[in-house]
C-alpha cells in the first residue's frame, strides 16, 4: 500500500529507524553490531546532511527500484546508536535507471566501510515487494532476538506448521499479527546468494521470516516500526515458549479452538490453525 503525501522527510525516516533499531537493542534482538535495517522510498529526499557521493554497483539488480532510494545501515553499526548518530551510521542509496549501480551519499562523519553484508537480501526483497505491490514504501529490519533464534536451533522448531503451532498460542495478539503464520528457512550462510533468493520467496507470502540458527528479518509498507514490531512480538511468543520447555511444559497456551474463535471475532482470515 503507497505511502501518501504528505510523505516523511529524511530527518523524518532517520528517526524512525533510529527508533526501530533501539528498540532491537532493547529488546536483546540485536547484540553489538548485530543486525541491520534497511527503508525504500520513492519520492525525492533532500540529502544535503550526506555530501560525499560515490558511485557502486548493486549486488543484485534491481529495475523496480530504478530512481529511488535507500537508507541503509553501515556494516558493522550498532543499532542502539542510530537514533543518535544517523549520519555516522546510514548511507543513503540512490538507484540508476538501469536499476544495477547506484549513487552511495554518505557523511563525513560516516564510521562504516561498506553498507550491511545482507544488502543483496535486502535490496532483492525490496525490489519484489515493489515490483509486486507498486507501492512507494518499503522497509526490512533484520535482527537475532534470543530466544527466537535458539528455538530456531532445535530441529522441532525448524518445521514449519510446527513452529507457528507453538508460538502463535501465548498471546491473543499473535493471530492478529500473523495471519498467515511465519515462514521458515534452513541455516544458509549470511550474505548468501541462497539466502538472498529463499527470502524472497518467504517474504512474498508472509510478513516475517525466521532465518534459522541466525534470526529473523521482517517486512512492512506502513513503517520500519512496524516491521520492528512483528520481530518484537515472535520474540515475545518464543520467550514463552522457552519459559513452557524450561517448566516441563505444564501451559498449553491458547487453544486452536481458541484462536479461532479470537480470529472470527477480529475478522482475520487466518490460515494457520
């Protein structure tokens, strides 16, 4: 869903993202320099805050996002420490018509090399959901929230129906959230081609994507808060659920009578119970 006018300006977008990132850091889902974020706008950004401009080639190609652009964290950046310092920590991705190289503008403040080792998922996703959807508003945040991402290291957990089974019954919210449940990938190693185009299948059909034995990364077109969010509350439910394992399991959680029944009442067409 297009984002409509009056659309947010750069300072607008970098707060948010500083917000979004805290709240990762917060929450324990993103430890040192720990996951990345990554915002797709399509109207213009004035960037006079970023003066140092250099061309790079894109790791993939992406013609959707032709004339657009990308704030993108550094690789190696906190994300507790965006929200004070954005010019240190972002740069600002301009695409080339040709939708394969682009116009990099960062500050001179910049403590960052290079952009995040997953630019290539992130731009991939971006260019599906815009190619896609149409829509002028894109955001991804990546991030390893703890007891998410051990769950996701006992095979159990690696099913999929079986994982949204546990995890979608701690909270009445959690249907709503997830209607469709969340997708799941097998370890692929970070910054991978393989990951790259297996979580763009994922995140073509759900809102979240559980990248095992390394987190997860999630999506929205209303706000990179939001895609903070749907990590914030998975975590919440596999923090119970790791309470239930280390109890014995003695909690059975909502039944599926019972989300069903929560999921009538809200209107959700939900697929999973």
């Amino acid at each position: 869903m297009p984002v409509d006018p009056p659309f947010p300006s750069l300072n607008e977008l970098m707060l948010r993202i500083g917000e979004a990132g805290r709240r990762m850091a917060e929450i324990g889902a993103s430890e040192g320099a720990a996951g990345n974020i990554s915002v797709y706008v399509g109207w213009p950004l004035e960037l006079e805050p970023f003066p140092l401009v250099e061309e790079i080639e894109l790791p993939v190609v992406a013609p959707a996002l032709s004339g657009g652009t990308l704030l993108v964290t550094g690789s190696g950046r906190r994300l507790r420490e965006v929200q004070d310092h954005p010019l240190d920590n972002l740069g600002v991705v301009q695409v080339a018509p040709d939708g394969k190289r682009a116009r990099l503008h960062t500050a001179g403040s910049r403590l960052f090399m290079r952009l995040t080792s997953e630019l290539n998922s992130h731009l991939a996703v971006h260019n599906d959901q815009v190619a896609l959807s149409g829509t002028n508003y894109s955001a991804l945040v990546h991030a390893q929230p703890l007891h998410l991402t051990y769950l996701s290291h006992i095979a159990r957990y690696r099913d999929v129906a079986e994982l949204n089974r546990r995890l979608l019954r701690w909270q009445p919210e959690m249907i709503v959230t997830f209607p469709q449940g969340v997708a799941v990938v097998p370890f692929v190693v970070p910054g991978s081609a393989d990951l790259m185009a297996a979580t763009v299948a994922a995140l073509r059909s759900h809102r979240l994507v559980i990248w095992s034995k390394h987190g997860a990364m999630a999506r929205s077109d209303v706000s990179v808060k939001r895609a903070a969010d749907l990590i914030e509350y998975l975590e919440t439910g596999a923090h119970y659920e790791v309470l239930n394992l280390g109890a014995g399991g003695p909690a059975d959680g909502l039944s599926p009578d019972e989300i069903r029944a929560i999921a009538q009442a809200f209107g959700v067409a939900q697929t999973v119970f």
